[in-house]
C-alpha cells in the first residue's frame, strides 16, 4: 500500500468538507460571516415544524384584547420589511417575560412579558428583536452548526434534498438553541432599526432592558457564563446605538408614521 497516496485520499474528504463550509457562509446584515447549510425553504419548513410543536405544548391566549395590541405592534414592523414571509404571530399564556420568533414568519409572545413592556414602543422593541433574528438567519447558523456536527459537513451539503427526519431534528433544535451573544448583539442593533423606522421610539429599548433588569432582582449569574449579554451590557450598547436610531425613528414620525396600538 503507497502511505502517500493513502494519506492524499484520506485529505480528500476533509478538503471537499473545507470547500463546502467556506462556499455555505452566509452574511448577516451587519456583515457578519456565518455558515449556512440549508435552505430558507427547509428553514422555513423547520420552523413552521416547531411553531405547530409550540401551539400543542403551549396554552394559546384567547384574549381578543391583547391578541389585537400585540398584532398590531407586530404588522407596524414587519409591513416596513422586505420580507418574503407572511408574518403571523400567536400569543401564549405564559407568566415568562419571554417572546421568540422562528424561520418562516412564526412570533410567538408569552403575556407574562407585557407586565415588562409596559407600553407600545417597549413592546415593539422586543418584537423588532426576535424578528431581527429571523432576519439575520442565526437560526439558520445555529442549525447548520448543529447538524453539520452531528451528521458531518460533507454528508449534509451534498444532499439534494432534507428529509423529514432532518427536517424533525432541526426543528428540535430551534426549541432548544439558545442564541449566543453574538448574535443577541446583533439583533438588539438590527431590532432597534425596525422599531424605528416602523415609527416606534427606540429609546423605549433602553427603558425595557432596566425594567428587565429590575424584575431579575439581581438574581442573574455573571455575564460570562451566560449566552445572554446581562441587561447592562445591552443598555450600554443600545445607548451607543441611538444616534442611528433616532433619525430613523423621527423620519418615520415625520412621514406620519405613528403606531397607536393599545
């Protein structure tokens, strides 16, 4: 057995793996290289998976009163998007001050977090945050991070096609995936534009992010050893953020752009 040749054709897989993620990076709209996988149609279809998960697990509100505020901050910001979705968003009872959103147009927002955005624009910051995610496809990195791992780079990529059970897994993943803070970071700059330009004050996201850090009663472990930036870290950021977002917001007012959901 030639050890050179053996060595050349054990590489083989590992360079054809190497082309595959370097020609699979996306960008995200702040510029940010990040890999990507799959498609935006079988994100789309893991994500329509994973919200029909959450609508048989979760308890759906019924509230027609809170339904009709929380859509109506919802359509304000994604009719300024160019999007190909159609957003839907469903509300859940849930105590949890806690919102998300997933690949494909899917919102979901816990009624626990109204008593944490306590008016329109603090509201509308959260939301322009979790659509801001979808925007920038981190799920789409997470995932792909995931299932590359675990089914190997070069057997993902060289699919033509994702089957279900793919499909299942990476809807898994999108249930159970925290963002890193890398990407909170970058939604939290990306969600702040949309609030303004869809006519909310982007200033209501500094005073959302201290409410939050009032209800965590300083409870929250140190900023390193989560995947979250501490509530400081992102009013600090959002404060250096206003001078982008405060045109943006005012142009919007401007042009007579102003939301009154209630």
């Amino acid at each position: 057995m030639n050890t050179s040749n053996s060595y050349r054709a054990a590489g083989i897989p590992i360079l054809v793996a190497a082309i595959m993620v370097v020609s699979a990076c996306a960008t995200s709209p702040t510029g940010r290289s990040q890999l990507k996988l799959v498609s935006d149609s079988q994100m789309a279809e893991m994500g329509a998976q994973a919200f029909a998960q959450m609508r048989q697990q979760q308890t759906v509100s019924r509230d027609a009163r809170i339904n009709s505020y929380v859509r109506c901050v919802t359509d304000a910001i994604t009719r300024t998007l160019d999007s190909p979705y159609k957003w839907q968003v469903e509300v859940f009872q849930d105590d949890s001050a806690n919102a998300f959103a997933l690949p494909g147009g899917h919102i979901g927002v816990h009624t626990g977090l109204l008593a944490v955005a306590q008016d329109q624009h603090q509201l509308a910051a959260v939301i322009g945050h979790e659509i801001a995610h979808v925007m920038a496809e981190h799920s789409a990195a997470q995932v792909s991070n995931q299932l590359a791992t675990q089914l190997g780079v070069q057997a993902l990529a060289g699919m033509s096609g994702v089957s279900p059970e793919i499909i299942g897994m990476g809807a898994n993943l999108l249930l159970v995936m925290p963002y890193g803070r890398r990407d909170e970071s970058e939604a939290d700059a990306i969600g702040l534009q949309y609030m303004a330009e869809a006519g909310f004050d982007p200033r209501a996201a500094v005073a959302l992010w201290h409410n939050m850090a009032a209800q965590s009663g300083g409870g929250r472990s140190a900023e390193f050893l989560s995947t979250h930036p501490a509530p400081a870290t992102r009013i600090r950021d959002l404060e250096q953020l206003m001078p982008q977002a405060l045109p943006a917001f005012q142009q919007a007012q401007a042009r007579g752009v102003r939301p009154a959901c209630r």
